[in-house]
C-alpha cells in the first residue's frame, strides 16, 4: 500500500479514482483481520501510533503527498533543481492543484498540512459515539501501542484486540446497538448489559480471571524491582483508626516505604486511569503513619498504579516507575499483559 501510494502520488489520479481505491482497501482490510462491516473507517485510518489500524487513506494521503513534493522542489537549496521547477511553471501546477483538491494555498507549511490530515482521521474516530474512545487514550503513546506494530500477539488475539480498539467485540450491548426490545442482559450473570465495560470490571463469572489479571500485574512489578535492593510486602494487613486496610505492594528501603496499589480498569472515560488513581491514593493515606510505626521508615509514599483493560498505560505510573528504579521501557510489557489476560478473560466468559 505505501508503494501504491507513492505511485498515485505522481500519477495524478482523479477523486472517484482515490474513494473507489479507499472502499476497496478497507473493505479487504476487514476481511483480513475479521473486523466486523462496522467497524469504522476513522478507526482503520487512524494512524497506530494513535491507536488506529495504520490504513492509507488515499483520498486524503495522495494529493497532499503531491502537494508535499511540488512544494519541496519549488523551496530547494539546489539552485539548479530551483531554476528548473521555476523554468517549467511548477508554482502555477501547485496552485491549480491546490485549488482543485481544496488545500490553502499558498502554503505556508507543508508539515503542518500533512500533521492536519493525520489529526482530522484521529478527531473523526474520537468523535464517534459508541466506537470513539471517548478521548486521546493512545494518542502518541509508544507502551499503549506498541503491539499494533510487532507481531507479539497470535492472528486471534490481534483480531480480538482491534475489536477491544474499536469497542466492537461482540457482547449483546454491541450486537443489539440500534434494536429496541432486544435481550441486552449478561448472558453470565444477568446482573447488568453485557458491555466490554462490565464483563471485564464486574461480571462475577469470570471474577477469577480478573483476580489473575491483577496478581499478573503485581507479581512483574515485584520482580522489575530485584535489581533495586527493595523488600517487599505483599497484601499486608496494616490497621489504621480502627480499620483493617490490605494494600497490593509495600516497598521498604532503608527508611523509605512505598506503597503502590495496581488496578486495571475498564478506559469509560478519558479520566478513568487519572480517577482511578486518585481513589487509590485516598484509600491508604490513612495507614502513613500506621506504616511508619511499623516499619520504622521516616518517609512514606502512597500510589495507584492503574493499567486500561485494553492496554492502556497511564502516564501517572511512570512516577511510579522511577521511583522504584524501574526503567520506562517496561510500561510496554505492563500494557501487553494487561491486554493478553483481557483477552484470555474474554474467551473464559464467551466460552462458558
């Protein structure tokens, strides 16, 4: 396809030409990776670094990388190359490109037009109702996305990652969208719909596979944390005004303590992670002194750690992080894993 596109972008083709290659290619995309029909088309053309599928837009992509190379050639340094693009009217092929594909001309940067197009895709998919993310998720975040451009999950899991993308996994809320009268109770627990939402915080039925999701977590926390000389309190009972609280993790050094409490959350909201980790926080400030007494430490520090069920990393927890000595290249594998035992508790609860 970026060879296509390359292709196009000197051969000057027409707009019926470019919508009808669009269609094409996005109908064969979804045959490819099992999306259903559906599945919007702001999210395949949504560039992966911004949590999209990564799919050339023609429509769009073409003409400005024509506009992108016209450009260039008429503001060279050669001024040879400068002389020939003036000497063959190259300023009058680029305004009368312009004028017909709707671009401001004249232009006064060609990069600003290009992050444009890529911004526009990305609002487009944002703005939707049910299959937008409600807010920049994965907007530029490397850990979010780093799985959509490494062959690290299996054929199945990536189909089934996408359809978390773009909240197109078929549960009966997502099945029976637009059908009044329709059965949208979970088909486990009919305690709730059976969104993507409640099957992954709340149904009881797979409650124990989101035990193990949890503990995953805690237990790569822990051992990213051996080289840093921390001991570690697991899930201790610490009593506080008369409550008895039991917080994930405490890391004890020297006369330092931190206490860090990992959650993974359903991403509802663009605050869902930021919220989360606020609650966090407010529920073990009162055991600070309570610690204090009991592991001698002067200094204590309390953090949420929350991770998005679809793989979203908040940008919070690198706090967290470089506290506890651990490098920032493992919120990857934090996101992936989060993601893999969503997966896995997917198929726990559709196979029942």
């Amino acid at each position: 396809l970026p060879r296509l596109r390359h292709r196009l972008a000197y051969g000057n083709p027409g707009k019926v030409t470019l919508c009808e290659l669009d269609v094409t290619t996005r109908l064969y995309c979804r045959r490819w990776l099992h999306l259903p029909e559906c599945v919007s088309s702001a999210f395949l053309h949504t560039r992966q670094g911004d949590g999209g599928v990564g799919l050339p837009c023609f429509e769009k992509e073409v003409p400005m990388n024509r506009v992108k190379s016209l450009y260039r050639m008429l503001n060279s340094k050669d001024t040879r190359l400068l002389s020939i693009a003036h000497g063959i009217g190259m300023g009058e092929v680029l305004a009368d490109h312009c004028r017909r594909w709707a671009i401001d001309y004249p232009i006064v940067s060609v990069s600003k037009l290009v992050r444009g197009v890529k911004r526009s895709m990305r609002s487009e998919w944002e703005s939707l109702g049910s299959q937008g993310p409600k807010g920049s998720f994965w907007k530029s975040c490397s850990a979010s996305n780093g799985w959509m451009s490494r062959e690290v999950l299996s054929e199945r899991e990536h189909t089934v990652a996408l359809q978390l993308r773009s909240n197109t996994y078929p549960t009966r809320e997502a099945i029976c969208r637009g059908r009044t009268g329709s059965n949208v109770g979970c088909r486990r627990c009919g305690l709730s719909v059976e969104t993507l939402g409640h099957i992954s915080g709340r149904c009881l039925a797979v409650k124990r596979s989101r035990i193990k999701r949890h503990n995953k977590i805690c237990r790569i926390l822990v051992s990213s944390t051996h080289g840093s000389k921390w001991e570690v309190m697991i899930e201790p009972h610490i009593k506080s005004e008369g409550k008895t609280y039991i917080p994930d993790l405490v890391f004890l050094r020297g006369s330092e303590a931190v206490v860090v409490d990992p959650t993974v959350i359903w991403e509802s909201k663009v605050t869902s992670l930021s919220h989360a980790a606020s609650v966090k926080v407010a529920k073990y400030l009162p055991i600070v002194d309570a610690l204090k007494e009991l592991t001698g430490c002067s200094s204590v520090s309390v953090y949420g750690f929350p991770i998005g069920a679809r793989g979203t990393w908040y940008k919070g927890n690198n706090r967290v992080l470089d506290v506890l000595g651990v490098h920032r290249s493992k919120a990857k594998f934090f996101c992936l894993t989060a993601l893999c035992d969503t997966i896995k508790l997917l198929r726990v609860f559709t196979d029942r």
